[in-house]
C-alpha cells in the first residue's frame, strides 16, 4: 500500500506522514526500512516512548491535540506540531524550543468540519495576534502552514467544499499576513479522503489506517 500511494503522491508536490498511533515500534520500522521517514502520533506519551526506540533520523510529527503542560516532553525533538489551536500553545512550543535551542514547525488548526469539533481555531480567533504581529518575535517557531480534518461523512462534497475552505483560509493568510516562503504547508486528507484532499491543494496528508491497517481504538 506504502508503494501505491506514494506512486499516486509522486505527481503532486504532496508528501506522506504516515500515522502510526497505537502501532507497535515494529511496524513503524518495517515502514522506515521501506524508506519512508515522516510519522505522525497523536499522544504525547506514545511518542515520546517511540522515539526513544525507533531511528533518530525519523521526522515525528505530533497530529492530535496537544495541552500545554506537555510540550516540554516533545520540544527536545519533535520537528512538526499540526494542531496548534491557540495563541497561548504557540507561545509555550515557542518557549520550550528555545530552551533546547530548536525551532518547531507549527500548523495552525483550524476548524472546517461541520459536525461540532473540539479543537481548531475560527480565522477571528487568530487574525488579531497575525495582525499584531508578534508572531515574528516568535523566533523558536516557524508558522509552516495550516491544518483541517473534513467532517467524518461518505458525502464527498461536503469533504470537497471543507477542503476548498481550508485552502482559503490558507491563501488569505499567506496572502495578507504571512506572505514568506515558510509559510507553504496544508495539512489535509487522511485515508479515506485523501485523494479529494490533494486535488484540493494538499501538501501534506495523514494516512493511517490504510498503511498500517485498521486500529483497535484511536
Ligand atoms: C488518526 C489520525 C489520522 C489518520 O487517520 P486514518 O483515517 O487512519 O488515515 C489523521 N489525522 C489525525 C489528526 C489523526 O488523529
């Protein structure tokens, strides 16, 4: 499965973050010595505990929502943070990247599902601290981008317009605010609607269960 969609990615400028929660060391490092080196986990814990055992030249990404008390377990290596949704977490990633002299690439989530998700942030929520412009006195965080998750739904339309969405909440962001070469990343598409996603404009996607095959809990 690795092959073929990796295949399908090789025409875009999409890349993979394979999401390897509630899987065991093993299968990530069969997939690493596949070559694939960009992993995605949702809990602070389990990540932690499989960096400490897998290759540290792996690229981890944490996915799922992150409390603030917990990110001074993932700065010392964690090289993309997805789910940033307010201000006050920026800061804190900001603050425990310097003090292990990083810099932490962070997505701002945002929320475009129309079921009523927990997390993510409103553009209102965000656009008075852009505006400010503190976050260029941020100097331990990139703002790489954004990131959505579509309402969990066959209808693939509304999968679509939720994309469609967060592409242009990205292009007004990148357009009035954030206008550099870092910022460049839209984290969308996961198994079952990444295809949608990459035609969407895509450039990172969250594919789990159809690497790895179907979890026990998530
Ligand atoms: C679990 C998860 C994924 C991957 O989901 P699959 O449907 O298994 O591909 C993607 N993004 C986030 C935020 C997740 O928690």
């Amino acid at each position: 499965m690795l092959e073929e969609i990796l295949s399908e990615l090789s025409e875009t400028k999409t890349r993979l973050v394979a999401v390897s929660k509630t899987k065991p060391s093993s299968a990530i490092q069969d997939m690493y010595d596949s070559g694939q080196r960009i992993f995605g986990e949702n809990r602070v814990q389990e990540l932690c505990q499989k960096y400490e055992v897998l290759p540290k030249d792996i690229e981890w990404h944490l996915i799922g929502h992150l409390q603030r008390n917990k990110v001074k377990y993932i700065a010392p290596f964690v090289a993309m943070i997805h789910a940033v949704d307010s201000v006050e977490l920026l800061r804190e990633i900001n603050k425990q990247a310097a003090k292990n002299e990083r810099i932490i690439d962070c997505l701002l989530q945002f929320k475009i599902a129309e079921e009523d998700s927990k997390f993510g942030l409103d553009e209102e929520d965000i656009l008075p601290f852009l505006r400010s412009g503190e976050w260029k006195e941020l100097h331990n965080i990139t703002l790489k981008g954004v990131m959505g998750m579509a309402t969990f739904t066959d209808d693939m339309e509304q999968v679509r317009k939720e994309f469609k969405h967060l592409k242009s909440i990205f292009d007004q962001l990148k357009n009035e605010l954030l206008n550099n070469d870092q910022f460049s990343e839209i984290s969308m598409g996961m198994s079952g609607d990444y295809s949608i996603a990459i035609e969407e404009g895509s450039t990172l996607v969250r594919i789990g269960s159809l690497l790895f095959g179907k979890r026990n809990y998530t």
